[in-house]
C-alpha cells in the first residue's frame, strides 16, 4: 500500500488543498460559478491609467462564448447554468461570477444594483466578484462586507506578479503594495479572498516567483487560482511575439507544473486551490499549444507532486514577526 502523508489526509487524499474538495466539506456538494459580463471596464482601458489593458489581457480569451452572444445579465445566468448542469450535474448550487475586466469599478450605486439583479436570480446563491486590487475603495469594501454578512461573497483580486517591475513591464498600472494593502483591507472586513497569479510573465524568474509566494504566504488569502501565460490575440505580448518569437520565453506543460509545485511548497497549507491553468479558445491562442485540455491538469499535477515526493505546505514557516512589527500591528 502506497505511504500516506499527513498532508495528504489533510487534503482529502491528495497533495494539495483543492477548492473544490473543502467546498464540498463545507457546503455538503460543489458550487458552480457562473461566468457574467456586466458591460464592466477597466482603469487600464478607459484611459485613468491607459488604453489598451495589460499586455496579457484579452478578455475575449478567457470568457465563455455565451457572454458576447447575450447582453442581458438574466439571460447570461440562464445559459450558464444549462451547459454547467451538463457538465457538473451534482452541482449543489451556482455562484454568479463577475469575470470580465474590474467588477468593482463603478458607482457604488450602479454595483449596488448589478449585484442585486445577478442575486434575484431564483438559483444563483451568491457571487463571485473579480477585479483589480487599485479598485476597492473602502467604500466599496464596506457594502460587500454588508452583503457578506447576508449571501456568499467571494472576492477575487488579480495579483498576476508580486514583482514591481514585472507588473511595470507589462503595463499593470499599480504595484505589489496596492495589492498587498487590498487584501489586507478586505481581509478586514471579514471577506473571503482569492488571489489570480499568473506565471510565466516576461522578466519573472524561479527566483522571483519563489520570493512572491512567500510575500503571498504572509497575506491574509483564502484561496489561490494558477494560470499560465498565454499569448492571446489582439493583445501587446501578441504583437511582440509575432515581430520577435524569441523575446517571450514560455513555459510548457512540465515546466509549469514544476513552477506551481515550487510555489505550492512554500505556500500556507489553508490556501485553498481554485484553478490549475486556463482554456483560451483556439480561434484566439496564439501560442502556447499545448495539445491537452485543462481537466488533465489535477492528475497531472498529483502525479508530479508525488514524483517530487512533495505537497502543498513541505517549505511553509508562518512569518515571524520582530518587536517593531508588533508595535506596528497595535
């Protein structure tokens, strides 16, 4: 009989702490989100910090075919949920899940009433709200805290990079302390909080995503979702890689797998893990191709984790704190 490790029994049997398994612990089944587009913008595309978004970004990659097809928030829900309960048909119930551009940036008002329409939906019971960690004003923090206390929130902030001159590079509009002071904030308010990282960005290295994972093992997070970098049509990282191939390195299946586990070590143990990787439909992936579908990547990444003789946690030491942080936490 294969050696089990503690952490393993922590972790439902595997080697890392999956959402989707303390989910059906805490719940009693899986909960489905519900991709929306709200019609929502961007800091980074209306033109308060610049035109065009972040290098990477192409929504039209990451956002399931149905939202361009349908504008209406209702109509949206209602395909969502046909194809979800397809695919998860032991779904215990849907989460409408915010996903294009920065959902929280907006007048508190116009949200306030966004968010109610997705809720009077008879089968979605709570939201999922994706955006940008330079757009959660205390204000709005203190009205999704009030909803907290009333429906499921969860609070999904795009990290990306903990490195500053990465998220320079690629024209993300805010650094690392933005995003450390969000969390910190929300945190505050008793909000559950999913970070986004994405690996493989230019200029990040091993190192530099090992000195970020412990920078994220010291904020206050619930859970954690992987992606891959992607080369997405229309987007800048596009355009270089079409004039120059060589100047953007990117990573293939292993050698992702082997990055997240190097991530995966020294993060928390109660971090849960949301997502492994991202899809980007054919018609608008410029490169990688892998040649696989995302559902592989859960085996894979067990099998790898278990090559490695590793799991999620194996480097963790919770931060320590010297006298003057202390003072400074009082």
């Amino acid at each position: 009989m294969p050696h089990r490790t503690a952490s393993q029994s922590r972790f439902s049997g595997r080697r890392y702490h999956g959402y989707n398994d303390w989910a059906k612990l805490t719940y009693g089944g899986r909960l489905q989100k519900v991709s929306i587009d709200a019609g929502f913008t961007c800091p980074n595309r209306d033109g308060s910090l610049g035109v065009g978004g972040c290098s990477f970004c192409n929504n039209e990659g990451f956002s399931p075919s149905y939202l361009r097809k349908q504008p209406d928030i209702y109509s949206q829900i209602d395909l969502g949920i046909e194809f979800m309960r397809r695919r998860y048909p032991k779904t215990l119930g849907f989460l409408a899940y915010f996903q294009s551009y920065s959902n929280t940036y907006d007048s508190l008002e116009n949200l306030k009433k966004t968010y109610a329409l997705a809720l009077s939906h008879p089968q979605i019971i709570g939201l999922v709200i994706g955006t940008r960690p330079d757009c959660l004003s205390d204000e709005i923090l203190d009205y999704l805290a009030e909803l907290a206390s009333q429906t499921l929130v969860e609070l999904e902030i795009g990290i990306e990079s903990c490195n500053d001159f990465v998220l320079q590079e690629c024209l993300r509009g805010h650094d690392f302390a933005c995003t450390q002071e969000a969390i910190r904030r929300a945190a505050g308010r008793g909000l559950f909080i999913t970070g986004h990282v994405l690996l493989g960005l230019p200029h990040e290295t091993q190192d530099s995503l090992l000195a970020g994972a412990r920078a994220l093992s010291c904020l206050p997070l619930d859970a954690l979702k992987f992606h891959q970098l992607q080369i997405v049509r229309g987007t800048r990282l596009a355009n270089q890689y079409r004039a120059d191939p060589a100047s953007l390195t990117l990573l293939g299946p292993e050698g992702y797998l082997d990055a997240v586990i190097d991530m995966l070590e020294v993060l928390p143990p109660h971090f849960k893990i949301q997502r492994l990787g991202s899809e980007v439909p054919p018609d608008v992936l410029v490169s990688p191709d892998w040649g696989m579908r995302l559902y592989k990547f859960p085996a894979m990444l067990e099998a790898r984790l278990e090559a490695r003789e590793t799991w999620q946690g194996r480097l963790f030491s919770a931060p320590k704190f010297d006298s003057a942080d202390q003072a400074d936490s009082t």
